[in-house]
C-alpha cells in the first residue's frame, strides 16, 4: 500500500470537515442573532426550569450496567461452546470450567460486597 | 486435533502466570469469608505465600524457555529476570503495607488484590511476543493502578491524580490501538517476529503508515514510562498516590514498561533504529532536563521524588537508544538499582511524613536534623540520596555509570555529556535533604513522631544493604542482566 | 606484597569500631585508638615503600589485587592497587600527615560532645584518600575521588550548627561536582579510545595511539576535561571558590583535608596521567597557565585578608597553583616534591593557626566574650609573648612557605621555578607569574606573623591572662611537623648543589613512559643560570619579608577595618567579586531557568494562557467542581497531542 491509496480517504476527509465548517460558519455570519435571558434559558418554550440538568446518577446504575455487561458477555462465550460442546471435548470443558470458575468469584465477590442489593 | 493444538500451546511455559491467577481467585475468596474490615491481615497473607508460589513456580521453569500460544507470549531469560523483579517488587510493597494502610485509612483488601492484579498484567507485558497481549497486559496493569492511585477517597490530591491518571491514560490507549492497527495494516501482523520479519525485507521502502503505527506506539510507552512530553500525568498521580503505591508506581510498572518497550523496539522495530534516533534522542534530552529543573523547586519530598523518577526514565531513554545489548543490559540493572534505591527512599519518606492525611504532606522541613533525632533512619536515607545521585561507591554510581558509557561507546557522546551535567545538576534537591538531616538544627517543638512499622524497618536495612553491595561489587547483577537480554538480539 | 592492603583496613576497623562504640566510650580510647590506626597505616606504608626501594628501579610497579571487581562486556576491572614510587610517596604523606593531626585532634575536639563522630569521618577520609591513590584504575581512584569530597563535605559542616558552615559544605559539594562531571567525561572518552581504564594499559595504550598525532583533538579533549576535575579538587581557577569557605570546618580539618591531602589530589591525578598530558601540549600549555594564573591570584587575595584561616586557605589555593604549573610545564616530579613538603609546612600552619585560635577562644571565654571572633587577626597581636612555642613553629612554618634558602619550601618552589624558566611555550610567562606570586606569598605571610604574633595585644580587656600555650598533646604533632618543614626539602637538592637528587631519582621510573612516548627531553640549565635564578627567587622572598616588616613592623601600620578600604584594596578584600560573579552568571539563570521550566511545565503556563481560556469557556457552560480537573486534564491532552504532532511529523516526515 502506497499513500497514494488513501488520497480518495484524504478527499472525503477534507470535503466532510469543509461541508460541516462551511455551514457553521456561514449560519454563524448569515443568521440574524438578538440575545435576552430567555434565549440563553435551557428549554425556550416560556417554561422555568427547576435546578440543573447535570445532576449526578446513583452509582449503582453503574454497578448494575457493569455487571450485567459483564455476565453478557458471558453468554456470548457460552452460545458458540455449547454448540460445539461434543467437537470440543475435555479441553473445551476444562476450558469453560476455568473460565466459569472465574466469573463465579468475581460473582460470590459483588454479593458480599453488597453490589447486588439496591438499598 | 485439539491435542496438537494444547501441545503445541506449551502452557506449562505460562504456570507462574496461572499460579499468580489463582492466588487472586485465592484472595478474593479470603476477602469475601473474611468478617467486614478484619479482611486485609488475611488477604496479606495469602499475597505474600501465593507470590512466594509465583516465584517457586517461576524458578521451576527457568530452563523450560520458548514461544507459547502460538508465538503469542515468549519465556526467554528476559522474561524470567522480570517475572522475578517484578514478583520481588510486588512483595515487598504488600510485605511492608499493613500498616501504612491503616494510617493512610485504605484498610480494604482491594489495594491487595489490585497489586496482584497489577502484577498479573505486568507479567504479561514483559512475556507479550505480540502486540495484543501487550495491550491486554498494559490495559489490566493501568487499570489496578488508576484504582490503587484513587484509593485515598477522602483526599482530593488522591482523587485527582486518578482521575488525571485514568483520562489522560485512556486518551492513549487510543494512540496505541490505533498503532496496532496501522501495523497490522502495513505488515500483515501483530506478532513481533513478523514484523521484524517484514521491516527487514522492505526496510529501504518503508510505507508511511507503517512510520505512523510505529511513531504511535512509541508514544504509547512514552506515555506509560512518563518521557517528556507525555509526562503530565506522573507528578499529580504520583504524589496522590498512597505512597506505598507511589513506591509501586515509579518501580514495578515503569519497570515493566521498559521491558515492553526493549522488547518491541529491539525485536520488533530492530531495523528501524536509525530511523527512530533522532526523536528518541530528543525524548531523552527533555526528559532528562525537564524531570531535573521542575525537581529543583519541589517542596515535598514525594513531589521531588516523582519528577525525578522522570529524569531517571530519561538516563534509561538514553540507554535505550544505543540498540545494543550493553544498553539494554544496562537498562535492566539501572531498574533493579532504582527498585531498590526508591523503594527505600519512599519508606523513609512515609516513616518521616508528618501527617498522612495532611495535603501539603512529606515537607523537607519535617528533616530538620533528622540525623541527629534518628542517626540510623537519616543514614538509610542519605545512602538512598547518594545513590540516586550517583556518587560511588553506591549502587546508583554503576547504575549511571554503565548507562553512560554504552551511550559513547555507541557514540552518544553529546547525549552522555548531557545526561552527566544533568546528573550534576540533581545533586542540589538529594543533597537538600541530606543538608536538612545533618546540617539543620533541630526543631523539637516541631517534630512529628516517627512512624514505624517492623516490616518497613526491615525492608529498609535490606535496601540500603543492597545499595552498598552493588555499589562495591556489581558486576554479578550486570552478568545477569546481561544474560538475560542476551536471547533478545 | 599482599600485606599492603592492610593500609587500607587498618583505618576501616578504626571508624568501624568508633561507629559502634565509639559513642559510650571515652575520649582518650576513641581518639587514641583512631590515631593509633593511622599510625598502624603509616607503618604499613614505610613497609611497602622499603620493599619497593629492594626492587630494581625498572620493576618498581607492583598489582595488589584484591578482588574482581567489573565484568561487563570488554570491561574487566579488578579492585587493584598500583604500588609505584608515585604511590609510596604518597601513602607516606597521606599516612604520616594524617597520623600527627589525629593526634592533635584528640587535643583540638577535646570536649565536643560528637568527638567520637569527628573521628569517624576522619578515618573514613583517610580510607577513601588511601583508596584514591592506591587504585591502579579510573574509576577506583574516582570512587576515592568522591569519597574524600564526601568526607570533606560531612566535616566542613561538621558544627551545624552555623547556618554559614552547612552552606559552605554545601557549595564545596556542588562546585566540586562539576571537576567531577569532567573527570566522568573524560573517564568514558578514555574507555571508548583505549578500552581500558588500567593505567598499566591505559598509557601505552594512549602513547601507541596518539604518540604519532600529538595533539589530537581527542586527547585534547580528554585531557582539558581531567584538568576540569582537577580544579575542582585542587581549587584551581575557575572551581576555587569552595576552598575558602571551606575553612568552616575544625582546624584540623583544613589542615588534613583542605591543605595536605585532599585538595594536592588534582595534582596527583595529573601526575599519575602525565602520559595523556604530554601527548596533549595544548592542555599542557593550559595546565601551566591555569597554575601559573591561580598561583599569583589567590596570592594577590591573600594579601589583604584579616580571617588567619582564610588567609591560609588563599595561600593553599595560591600553592597548589604551583604545583599544577609543575605538571603543566612537564616538571611533574616538582609537583609532587612541592605537594610534600606544602603538605608538611601548610598542615603546620594550620595546626599552629589552629593552636592560636585555641588560646585566642579560651582567653575570650574566660572574660565571657563571645562577640568577637577568635579568628580576626585585628583582635591579635603579641601573641609571641605569650605563647613562645607556637611563635617560633608558626615562624619556621612562614619562613618555609616564602622560599628563604635552608628550609623545605625553598627547595622545591625553587625546582618548580627553575623548571618553568627553562621549558618551552608559556614558560617564560609561568616563570614570571609564579615568581611575583613568590615575592607576594611572602608579604601576606610575614604580614600575618607581624599582625599575629608581634605588637600589643588587641583583644578585649582583661582576656590577656587567659592567653596561654596549648596542651603538649597539641604542640607536639607541631613539632614534628616543624622539623619536616626544616629538614624535608633535603631529598631533592637542586643540580647546583648536589648530583644526585634523590626524590627525583626515585620518582623517574613513573614519569619517564610520559616522556617517551613523546620523545621529550627535560631541558637542563648551566650552572651559572641556575645560580642566577636561585639568587633571583630568593630576593623575592626576601623583598616580600622586608615590604612586611616596612609596613607592620617599622610604620606600624595596624590592618584597617573593612570600611576604610578602597579602590583596588577594596577588590582585594572583597577577592575580586568572584563569588558575587559566579552567582550572578551561573547560579542566578539557573534558578531563573528552573523556574521558568517549572511555570512551563507545572503550573504558569498551564493556569495563566490554558486554563483561564478555557475556564471561560468553561463557565459558559456552567458546572462547578469539575471546571478546574476537567480544565488542567484538558489542557494535558492538548500538550499530548501537540507532542503526538511532533512525533509523528519527524518520523513519517522522513
């Protein structure tokens, strides 16, 4: 591979930027702007807000994503195994038996540390 | 079939690996039958006898060397000095920090089980033959230390310092996949034995995006191993650190970082070296000087011990760039020197420290006269100052001493004169310490109590013990080192 | 000759048991058992000097080895000595000297409450200075070479207490560390050339090299920067600063350290290097300016000096200039010569300074003055009435130093001076620098004496009852010294008077593969001239004695306080500003750099262009906390970024 191949690349990324900055830059010259308090509000619709929308999430959504990833992508090893459990004999076996061993500690581990309990 | 495929897998190569995994399973299953907040005693405990089996196991399998998984990992002498410098550091920071935890108020068995896992992953770096296990193994190690560096919740400095740590670190993580990629691109491969393969037959007509993967891997371990410019995250983590982790940090996984990077660029980007030369060298000219000057106006012992590892990251640049054996050898004794210099130096500075809960901490004020209150303890530390200045007969002096010169028998003259002015000019913030325990009256009202812990006064003695045997004899440690990159090139 | 490592361990069993008992055990068996170590050395040393004499001149070079020391590659070291004439002539000095003021300290420290401190550190110091001169490789005699300026650190600053005394340890250590990045240099320079840093292998090695292109830029280089460490250590120009503030230190202390031993290391590396030297004539030629220059400066400072200690530490600095003009102008034996017998009459000086300050502090202690300092010649004068027995050693030790005929310093600055006027070059100039030096040495010395010893008494009254003699622990060292400040200069008589010129004869065997290896012929002078000089160099002795005795005797004159002084006294005093120099030009911008690395890389940069940038652009958005770590980390990646650039463009620029 030369760079010579990635010149089409090379156009696309300069015709992408140009068209994304030409229009920002033309709406930002061309628009007509008249600022007040309203217009720098969050929702223009004539309604207050209440307190800021950044407000932090529990934790535990987190944790509870995590694991549930986590335990997922599990599944995914699983699927594809135990479809070709008999093909894969005792290594397979002993390998999944490592890997399930694994999780289970981990698991055993967010349980006592009380990761599972929403309260 | 599949039995071809275990042969040909040789994971007998990989049992300190395996053992170290299960002695995390081991601990963890320890932390979680523990009674609440009693877990740490135990959890120690298991740590220290599992790395004992690490390194049992490591030792059982020193003659048993060559490629596993298919060439993804190699067990060369290489390898086998790291797992147990490595396994060696690892210890002694898990030996000396029961206490320290206590006072530092991280008494949770995580800050065990993430220096295990941290070893895990430096252990995997050191042994990678291809590019993804490397990046496994680098990614499983920065991830225990973002942790390990935020531990101290109830600091801000601590905090922060992860924080930095982790964003900055995950901003080059990109850079490194992305490497990854542009030479899995341009050479078909991310086993380093095929790359190096591939540089060699088109070495006259390098593709450019093949400069580009190699330019971005490069700053990935700039990145990792703190090299200017790429070092902003180091001071900050470093000083949030728990100290004992900060021990960790500026020994273990820059260690371990160097070891990747020898191995990739001796290996891999071997006929790449003259090519690369040019911004090495720069590298390791701002790192030398930068790390030096901003150490000059430190007033924390710990601030000024983490820009200077940065400097002594930048005397290892310079061995790195003479690609030669008596470099990379000199690399390897220069990081076990450090190990042991800083190691004791850090513990000195936390049995010092006035208040571990004090943000403006580790003041060079607490060693007002220290070596008149504790003549034993302000020896410790003016032998570790001595020789991280490298002034013989101490380890440091040889450390430097071969560092320099492979850098002019390889003809880096200028590089050497450089690195020497710069080791001149560290002489003024060690001996500030030095000056403020023998030649600075005592301030009795002003004294904080000495902090002590048995295992810390041990590791101590072995340390500076180890600092004055090296410095008068140290050719046996560079014989090792030297055997062990020997399989390399 | 394996016994002679024993003059190495004999000191490292005295600090090792003072070490460890030395602190609940008394005073006489700490100092005692510290001296009579040193003294066991000295034995050891005479021992291994007589077996060398038993050998034929050509085999007079004998390898101690003692263990295997480096292996690393091509590099094979053992931790060797080199016995030679060279050496033995310097182990004498360094054990005998050393022994004498051990001995003296027990008296001097008598009452410290870290005696048995004191007396480790002077052990570990004569261990390192032994090693310095014994190694039979570079990097042995530079760990020496480090070690001595360790100890010499650790005992200027010895009283802590004074703020003043930890800064001069202080500076001592820095300005020498940068002789020491020299020597480094130079050390790797000569592994990458030779490959090897043995100095039986190192000179025909260097000779085999360069003896068909003298002069290379090469050896040049190598050997301007060993001559860079040899000024730190031996206090030449430029590095000489240190030495004066040096003299914080115990007396004893500034006589072994900053006067006898350590400091004439420079010297001894140069001469033990002499092959590299004379293959280099362009840094010869520098060596004996260098020597020459420094000689008649650090004289010119000495003249108007009112500290007795710090007008010694200039006569020190302007000594050593001779002996560095010796090896530059290829006279090495005269260097050394001149080492020994400096070494016997300057560590006299010392001691008998050290004896004055001794009475001077117990008379001001006994009328509880402890405002005026025991060290200002303008509190003396008299003394000789009082303390008859430190006069005259003081005088005899003066009369040395000036070069007047019959005492050791005449022989050998005679040599020195003779040896200038007849080499090549730059010796007529050396000749004559070295010369006024000689007729200022002797003013600034018997100007002391004058001040010192003879007029009234000028301290504060009723501190003159307490003047009296210090303890015959103290005189006695003194003594001995005073005969070797006599009778030392006897064993290298000039041509005119003697054939046979022992000290050379017995050092030829070392300096003459120098010589070879650049087929150099020592020129010699007829008789005649010779006498001529001598009359010559001797009338200068005599006008700087008779401009003293105009002025302090005959006028009267008494010194003038600091205030009075003017125009070119003023530059004296002040020693040319070149502290005041040195700071502003090399320390100044080095802060100032440090600085401006640490607003760069730390903090002014980041808070005063990045972070208030986009900490607007922050506040836009509003959020509170975060601005500040999500600002510095933001501003982090840019810099990373910005070095990604950089990295990238050099490499796939290529």
């Amino acid at each position: 591979m030369t760079p010579n191949d990635f010149l089409p690349v090379l156009i696309t990324f300069f015709v992408v930027g140009g068209f994304a900055g030409i229009t920002l830059i033309a709406t930002h010259i061309l628009g007509p702007k008249r600022y007040s308090k309203e217009k720098h509000d969050i929702y223009e619709c004539g309604l207050d807000y209440i307190g800021d929308s950044r407000k932090p999430f529990s934790v535990k959504f987190y944790l509870v994503a995590v694991l549930f990833v986590i335990f997922d992508l599990e599944v995914v090893f699983m699927y594809p195994w135990a479809v070709n459990f008999r093909h894969l004999g005792l290594f397979g076996f002993v390998s999944m038996g490592i890997f399930l061993v694994i999780l289970t500690v981990g698991l055993l581990y967010e349980w006592k540390k009380g990761a599972l309990e929403w309260e | 079939m599949f039995d071809n495929l275990i042969a040909g897998m040789h994971v007998g190569r990989i049992l300190p690996e395996i053992v170290l995994v299960g002695v995390v399973l081991l601990a963890i299953l320890t932390d979680v039958i523990s009674p609440r907040g009693k877990s740490t005693g135990p959890v120690r405990l298991v740590s220290l006898a599992g790395l004992i089996g690490v390194l049992v196991a490591t030792i059982l399998k020193k003659d048993d060397f060559g490629q596993a998984f298919g060439g993804m990992v190699m067990i060369d002498g290489f390898t086998f000095f790291f797992r147990v410098v490595l396994t060696f550091i690892t210890f002694i920071i898990i030996y000396v920090s029961e206490k320290y935890i206590g006072l530092a108020k991280i008494r949770i068995a995580e800050y065990y089980l993430m220096l295990l896992l941290a070893l895990f992953g430096m252990m995997l770096m050191v042994m990678a033959n291809d590019l993804l296990i490397l990046f496994l193994g680098i990614e499983t190690m920065s991830i225990c230390l973002y942790t390990l560096v935020g531990m101290s919740r109830h600091k801000a400095s601590s905090n922060e310092g992860a924080l930095k740590y982790f964003l900055l670190g995950a901003f080059t993580t990109g850079f490194f996949v992305y490497g990854i990629a542009l030479i899995y691109g341009s050479t078909g491969s991310t086993n380093l034995t095929d790359i190096m393969v591939y540089f060699r037959t088109v070495n006259t007509a390098m593709p450019v995006i093949a400069w580009a993967g190699v330019g971005l891997i490069l700053i990935a371990f700039a990145f990792k191993t703190s090299l200017v410019p790429f070092h902003w995250w180091s001071p900050d983590a470093y000083e949030g650190a728990p100290t004992t982790i900060t021990a960790f940090m500026s020994t273990a996984p820059k260690a371990a970082a160097f070891a990747a990077f020898i191995r990739v660029f001796y290996v891999g980007f071997g006929d790449l070296s003259s090519g690369l030369e040019p911004v090495l060298w720069w590298i390791a000219v701002l790192t030398m000087t930068v790390g030096n000057l901003i150490a000059l106006r430190q007033d924390s012992v710990k601030r000024m011990l983490a820009f200077s590892s940065i400097t002594h990251a930048g005397y290892l640049v310079v061995a790195l760039l003479t690609w030669e054996q008596m470099g990379a050898s000199a690399i390897l004794f220069y990081l076990v020197v450090y190990a042991i210099m800083n190691i004791g130096a850090f513990l000195v500075a936390i049995a010092v420290n006035r208040d571990e809960s004090d943000e403006k901490g580790y003041s060079y004020e607490d060693y007002r006269g220290l070596g008149f209150r504790k003549p034993i303890l302000a020896f410790a530390m003016m032998i570790f100052m001595l020789s991280l200045t490298g002034i013989p007969p101490t380890a440091g002096f040889f450390g430097k001493y071969y560092i320099f010169s492979a850098a002019v028998k390889s003809g880096f003259v200028g590089l050497a004169v450089i690195g020497v002015l710069n080791s001149a000019v560290s002489v003024y913030y060690y001996l500030r310490v030095i000056i403020m325990m023998y030649l600075k009256e005592r301030d009795e009202e002003k004294e904080a109590p000495i902090f002590w812990a048995g295992e810390m006064v041990s590791i101590m003695f072995i340390c500076v013990v180890l600092v004055i045997v090296i410095g008068i004899k140290p050719d046996w440690l560079l014989s090792i080192a030297q055997a062990s990159v020997s399989g390399l090139m | 000759m394996d016994f002679a490592v024993w003059i190495v361990l004999f000191p490292l069993i005295g600090l090792l048991f003072n070490t460890f008992f030395g602190k609940k055990l008394p005073e006489k068996i700490v100092g005692w058992l510290a001296s009579l170590m040193i003294g066991a050395s000295f034995v050891v040393a005479l021992m291994i000097t007589l077996k060398l004499a038993a050998l034929d001149p050509e085999h007079r070079v004998v390898e101690v080895t003692i263990f295997r020391w480096i292996t690393s590659g091509n590099l094979t070291l053992d931790f060797a000595f080199l016995i030679d004439p060279l050496t033995s002539v310097m182990i004498l000095v360094v054990t005998g000297i050393s022994f004498l003021i051990h001995i003296y300290s027990i008296g001097y420290m008598h009452g410290d409450s870290r005696f048995h401190v004191f007396f480790v550190f002077l052990n570990l110091f004569v261990f390192f200075m032994l090693v310095l001169v014994l190694g039979n490789n570079l990097p042995i005699l530079f760990i020496g070479w480090e070690g001595v300026g360790l100890c010499s650190y650790l005992l200027i600053g010895f009283w802590w207490e004074d703020q003043k005394k930890a800064e001069a340890g202080m500076k001592a250590f820095i300005v020498n560390r940068i002789g020491d990045f020299g020597m480094l240099i130079a050390m790797f320079l000569l592994f990458y050339y030779l490959g090897t840093l043995k100095f039986t292998e190192m000179f025909p090695a260097a000779a085999h090299l360069w003896g068909h292109s003298v002069g290379a830029p090469a050896i040049t280089a190598i050997t301007l920067l060993l001559l860079l460490g040899a000024t730190g250590k031996s206090a030449q120009i430029p590095l000489f600063v240190w030495l004066p503030d040096a003299m914080a230190g115990p007396t004893p202390v500034s006589a072994l350290i900053h006067a006898a031993t350590m400091v004439t290391a420079g010297v001894y590396m140069i001469a033990r290097t002499a092959t590299l030297f004379m293959l280099a004539p362009t840094s010869m030629m520098v060596v004996a300016l260098i020597g020459g220059f420094t000689a008649l400066f650090a004289a010119t400072i000495g003249i108007k000096q009112m500290d007795i200690k710090k007008v010694l530490a200039y006569s020190t600095v302007s000594q050593l200039g001779y002996m560095v003009m010796a090896c530059g102008v290829g006279a090495f034996s005269a260097g050394i010569f001149h080492l020994m017998t400096h070494a016997f009459f300057k560590a006299l000086l010392f001691l008998a300074s050290g004896a004055v300050i001794h009475t001077m502090h117990g008379a001001l202690h006994k009328v509880h003055d402890h405002d005026t300092d025991p060290q200002d010649i303008r509190n003396m004068g008299g003394l000789r009435k009082y303390i008859p027995l430190t006069y005259w050693l003081f005088v005899i030790a003066t009369i040395s130093i000036s070069g007047l005929p019959g005492f050791a310093g005449f022989f050998s600055k005679d040599e020195i001076l003779a040896n200038a006027f007849a080499s090549e070059g730059v010796g007529y100039v050396v000749w004559g620098l070295g010369l006024v030096g000689a007729v200022i040495t002797a003013f600034y010395m018997f100007r002391l004496v004058y001040l010192t010893f003879h007029g009234n008494y000028k301290g504060p009254e009723g501190s003159a009852e307490g003047l009296k003699e210090s303890p015959p622990i103290m005189t006695a060292p003194l003594v001995v010294l005073a005969i070797l400040a006599i009778i030392g200069g006897y064993v290298g008589l000039p041509p005119v008077l003697s054939k046979f010129h022992l000290f050379q004869t017995w050092l030829k065997p070392v300096f003459e593969p120098a010589y070879s290896a650049v087929h150099y012929h020592p020129h010699h002078l007829s008789h005649g001239l010779e006498w001529l000089l001598i009359a010559v160099s001797v009338s200068a002795a005599v006008i700087g004695l008779f401009i003293a005795w105009l002025m302090y005797i005959k006028k009267g004159l008494i010194a003038k306080s600091d205030d009075e002084q003017s125009g070119i006294q003023r530059l004296l005093l002040k020693k040319y500003h070149v502290d005041e120099v040195y700071n502003a030009v090399v320390i100044q911008p080095l802060i100032d750099l440090s600085r401006y690395a640490w607003k760069i890389f730390d903090a002014g940069f980041i808070d005063n262009i990045l972070v208030n940038g986009t900490a607007r652009a922050v506040r836009v958005f509003g959020g509170g906390l975060r601005r500040m770590q999500t600002g510095i980390v933001g501003n982090y990646a840019l810099m990373i970024a910005l070095g990604v650039i950089l990295i990238l463009a050099a490499l796939m620029g290529r």
